[in-house]
C-alpha cells in the first residue's frame, strides 16, 4: 500500500505527452500517490526504493474497451475462423448462458490478471448480459473483483430491449430488457459506484450492447438524455463491419456515424468501440464533436472485420484510444499485444509510415484516460497520480533494439512488466500479483471451461 517511494535507474522514461516531451530521462518521486518530482533525485532518508534499471517507465495502460466476461471462452474450435455474425452466434450466444456466478468472477480474474501483468492499470468493462435468471449483480461481482486488484474500474453498462435469435431456437438469445428496468440498473449501480473527479477509482457508464440492433431510436435518445442529466458517459459497438454499413443505410438512409449523431450519441463523452469502416466524412464528426474511439486492432484483425483509421482521426488530433476487446475473439488479452497488433496491422495495410510507436503508445496512455475523462492520469507529469508501468528490458526479447523506449509496442509477446502502479499503490510487483494464487486460478479456469464445453455438446 506505500504511496511514498522514488523510482529510480530507469533507461528512460516515456510520459505520454505529445512531440518532444513525450520522452526523457531521470528518476520519478511519488508522494501521496501524486508524482511529485522527475529528474536527478537522491533518495531521501528511509526512503523506499523501486529498482527501475534496465527499464523503461510509461504512464500506466488504458484499456477502453472489453468483454470480460469472454475469458473463459477462448479459442472455441467453431469460432476460430469465423466471422463477426457467425462468431456471435457460435461463442458469445452459445455459452452466455452457462456462465454462473462462479464463472463470471474467475473469468473476470483471469481478464484482469492478463490485463495487469501487461501494463493495465486502468480496464473498462462492456458487460452486457444481465438475466432474470441471475441471483447476483454482475455489476457488484466486477467491481468487487476490480477492487481485489487495485486497478481502476469502468464498468460500461450494457444491454438491450431488443435481440436477436439464431438457429431456429437451439441457441438461447442473450437476454434482453424493458428500457426502463435498464435505466434503472444503471442508476442503482451508479449509485453504488460511480465517483466521477478527474482521480476516480470506479466510474459506470451507459454503454447499451449495439445501438443499430439492441434499440429504437426513441430510446436511444432517452439514453443520450438520461445518461447526460446523470453525468455519465455513453459508449458502445459501432461500425464494426461492413454489413453493419450496409444494414445502417438501408433502414435510415444515413451512415452509422450520421445516423447515431441524430441520437444524440456524439460529444466528448461517447466513445465507440471498432469503428472499422468509417468513411472521412465520419472520421471528421468524431473529430469536430471530440468523439472518441476505442481501437481494437488485433480482434478486428482475428474476426477479418478490418483496421480502423484510427490514423486519420489521430492525425486530426482527435480522440483515438486503445483496446483488447473480448477474450472470445482475441484468445492474447493483453495490453502489449493490443500495442504490437497497432504498430503493425497498420503497417501491413497503409505502408510502413502509417504510425509511429510513439503515437500508439499515447493511444494507450493519455488517450485513454481522455476518452475515460481521467483526467488525473494518463502521463508521467508532476501533480498526475502515479499510475506508473516499469517495462523490464533485460529479457533476452529485448536485447539489441536500439530505440529502448518504443519496445513495449514494437517487441510483442508476453509483457515483462517489473513493477506497476495505481496512485501510487503497487498492483504488479517483481512481474507477479503477490496476492494471486496462480496455480488456483488456472485450476479454476480449466474446471469451468471443460463444465461448459460439456454442457454445449449435451
């Protein structure tokens, strides 16, 4: 729990400020979980210190977007080369439903172990399935496993009115709601939760499943109007494929971007996750509205649904942030995988000047916590809360790179991350959760996933 220390050695330090201060060098002094000075620092008297050598220090990570729920529905065989709309049906729609209370909270543990041990100390979570059949909150459940950790929690409300069923009644349709029981839930969990200063540790947020297929527009625009008289961010799907394109157009004669705006879903307190298939006419009223994005590039990329320009909107200096997405369509959950699949999906498909690491990095960083409205963290600054990752560079993966400060994006695999924290209170140390037990949670997790895959042949 020390919120006092100096981090200290470090090869360099990557603040996740724009153009020349987004690097520099020295040791970092964190008093009462603030940053309170950088540069060449003796230690004090009694002083603790982080051995921060061989290693590179970056804001902590931003994860803006994910399902996790999903972490136990990895790599399910009929989904691997799948698309978006049979994936939905094969995995998400097909074991939503055995998912109990025990299984949403180890699932949650091991999103939130993957997520922590690559850098995450912020994670917001788009849950959307809430049954009558539950004798548990989902949102209680999440919050209290976030808490475990000690990351920072956004807790992205989902759900629907409206479903969709598959294969004639075979595959149980993820429950849907009266508008108002919604509202209602949201409010409650708010209640509970919902601390909205620059510095919060928990935030909920109005985030229904899919605009374009879980709601009318009237209630869409009640969303907009509730979640906005509440102080509450909006977020969701958008733009995911093509088809979503195409189905958009034929109903409202208007592209997604366009016609979500006429809902009242644009401004700095929406983001959208995907956004795949935006045209520049819809990049530019994310920019001009400060809508942001959540990017999530390698389940785009494992669903074949395609790469965000999210480039462009960052070019024009809009809002553009980071994101794994659900476990189910992206079986490396982590943050560094998120970071590498950016720096090189872009690459693969716009040339090799598309991004630099930089910027991804920042997406991560700052722009996360723009997105989140966190405005306490995000960089490495004085006066910022120390949401701080140590990236340990001695790993044999490491070794040779000449340009040290970009090696969280550009190296890939698993993170070695020496120590992290959130204000100041240690979340990773020496590369492990000291409070976790593994082994258990590994036996936990295989038990539930071979319970499930039976009862899905059954």
């Amino acid at each position: 729990m020390m919120t006092n220390f100096l981090i200290k050695g470090a090869r360099g330090i990557f603040t996740g400020l724009a153009d020349n201060r987004a690097r520099t060098t020295g040791d970092i002094r964190v008093r009462g979980g603030v940053i309170a000075q950088i540069g060449a620092l003796a230690p004090e008297p009694g002083e603790k210190i982080v051995d921060a050598s061989g290693c590179v220090v970056t804001p902590g990570l931003v994860n803006t977007h994910h399902h996790l729920f999903q972490s136990l529905m990895k790599g399910v065989t009929d989904g691997l080369d799948s698309n978006l709309f049979r994936w939905l049906r094969v995995v998400p729609y097909t074991y939503w439903d055995k998912l109990d209370e025990e299984a949403l909270r180890v699932s949650a543990m091991v999103g939130m172990a993957e997520l922590a041990l690559s850098g995450a100390t912020t994670i917001a979570d788009h849950h959307y399935i809430f049954s009558d059949a539950y004798d548990f909150d989902p949102a209680d459940l999440l919050f209290d496993t976030a808490s475990k950790f000690g990351v920072r929690f956004v807790f992205c409300r989902g759900g629907a009115t409206m479903g969709r069923s598959f294969d004639e009644g075979r595959i149980k349709p993820i429950p849907t709601e009266p508008l108002a029981k919604m509202l209602a839930s949201v409010e409650k969990s708010a209640g509970r939760w919902h601390d909205a200063s620059p510095d919060s540790m928990r935030r909920v947020v109005l985030a229904p499943t899919t605009p374009t297929f879980s709601l009318d527009e009237g209630e869409l625009r009640e969303m907009a109007q509730t979640a906005r008289s509440s102080g509450l961010r909006m977020h969701t799907h958008l733009s995911e494929t093509s088809d979503y394109d195409a189905w958009t157009e034929s109903k409202y004669g208007m592209r997604p971007i366009h016609w979500i705006g006429k809902q009242g879903w644009l401004g700095p307190d929406v983001w959208f996750a995907h956004l795949t298939t935006m045209d520049d006419s819809e990049i530019q009223a994310l920019y001009e509205t400060g809508t942001g994005m959540a990017h999530c590039p390698q389940a785009n990329a494992r669903l074949g649904s395609g790469v965000a320009p999210a480039d462009k909107l960052s070019r024009l200096g809009g809002n553009v942030s980071l994101a794994v997405d659900g476990a189910a369509a992206n079986e490396a959950a982590d943050m560094t995988s998120a970071l590498y699949a950016a720096f090189t999906v872009h690459r693969a498909t716009k040339g090799a000047g598309a991004v630099a690491a930089d910027e991804i990095l920042r997406w991560a960083t700052a722009g996360g916590a723009k997105v989140l409205g966190l405005d306490a963290a995000g960089t490495i600054e004085l006066g910022k809360s120390a949401d701080i990752a140590i990236f340990d560079l001695t790993n044999p993966r490491y070794l040779g790179q000449h340009d040290f400060y970009a090696s969280p994006v550009i190296s890939g695999g698993q993170a070695q991350v020496r120590h992290s924290f959130v204000q100041g209170r240690e979340i990773v140390r020496d590369g492990k959760l000291p409070w976790l037990d593994m082994e258990q949670l590994a036996a936990d997790a295989n038990r539930i996933v071979a319970r499930m895959a039976a009862q899905v042949v059954a």
